[in-house]
C-alpha cells in the first residue's frame, strides 16, 4: 500500500515540475492587418468676429437748477385794523359723512344660487365626521392614533371657520379630509 502511495507522490510531483504550458504547432499565426494611416487635413476656422455692445439709451436728465437768487427779508406791514370775519357753522349739506372702507369681499367661485346646496353639503358632511368620532373612546386610542383625532377635531374647526367666512370650496375639502380621518378611526 506505502509502495502505491509513494508511486503516486512521485508521479504527481514530476507532474507539477514542468512550468511550460504545452502549444499545439498546428495553430496558424493570425496576422492583423496594419493600421492605415491617417490623413488629418487641420479645419482652419476663423474666430468670429466680437459683436459690439449695444448703445447706451440716452438719458433724459432734467437740467440742473440754479439756486434761487436770496431774497430780500420781507419788509414789515402795517398790522391790519379789520376785524377777523366770524366762521359761520357748515351747514350738514357740506358736512360729507366720513366713509369707513369696507373690508373687501371674499373671492366668490360659485353661483350665489349653489351656495345654498354647498353650505348644506358640507355641513352634512361635518356633521357625520363629529358623530364617527364622537364613537371614538379617546383613552385606548395609541399615540398617533390620538393625533389624528386631534387632527380630525383641528379640520373640522378650521372647515366651520371657512364656512362662515364664505369659503366654501375650501371648507369642503377641509370637511372631506375631516370625514376620512373620522371614519378611519371609527373603524378601528
């Protein structure tokens, strides 16, 4: 059994001693073909010409004022003997009540007649936020589940604020937002 062992070391270790690897003569040589040359013909291009600025517009300066020669002091008057004319009361036609402005009117972006139904609809619509979450019990809810209920009672606030100051398009959007919140957590 050594005697086969010891064969084998032999065998594999002659094996490993050669560090030539073996090349087929059979293979051909490629040959690869030369590079042509090149014949670069050098591109004259002129800079262009610099374009001169544009004129200056002319200004129009007011001509300078000479100071006012200095005036002789005013030369004393005799003080006036007539009695200063009494001021007669104004009569109330003269008198022009003073005008208080008026706040500008809110940016209307419906018909006057739509608003009716608007305001209706949105008030529905707060109206079923404010009982889904009054069905909400505040104290099991975790923390971001109590923001958003917190959340939902700000929108609603805010949309009723809107609906008093005629921005109705806006408080719906602030009622529907308000409507999801609610309804999300009445679900839970």
């Amino acid at each position: 059994m050594r005697s086969i062992a010891v064969l084998l070391l032999a065998l594999s270790v002659a094996a490993c001693s050669r560090a030539h690897a073996k090349t087929s003569p059979q293979t051909p040589a490629l040959d690869v073909p030369l590079l042509p040359e090149h014949d670069v013909e050098p591109t004259e291009t002129d800079a262009p010409e610099p374009v001169p600025l544009p004129q200056e517009p002319a200004r129009n300066t007011p001509p300078r004022l000479r100071p006012a020669p200095p005036r002789e002091p005013p030369r004393a008057e005799p003080p006036r003997t007539e009695p200063p004319k009494p001021e007669s009361p104004p009569t109330p036609a003269d008198v022009k009540p003073e005008e208080t402005p008026r706040p500008a009117a809110p940016l209307q972006t419906m018909p006057t007649t739509a608003e009716g139904d608007a305001e209706r609809a949105i008030r529905s619509t707060l109206q079923r936020a404010s009982t889904d979450l009054s069905r909400v019990d505040y104290r099991v809810l975790n923390s971001d589940a109590r923001n958003q209920y917190d959340t939902a009672k700000r929108i609603i606030r805010q949309a009723e604020d809107n609906i008093r100051s005629r921005n109705l398009v806006f408080a719906k959007t602030l009622a529907d937002k308000a409507s999801q919140l609610a309804a999300q957590l009445a679900a839970r």
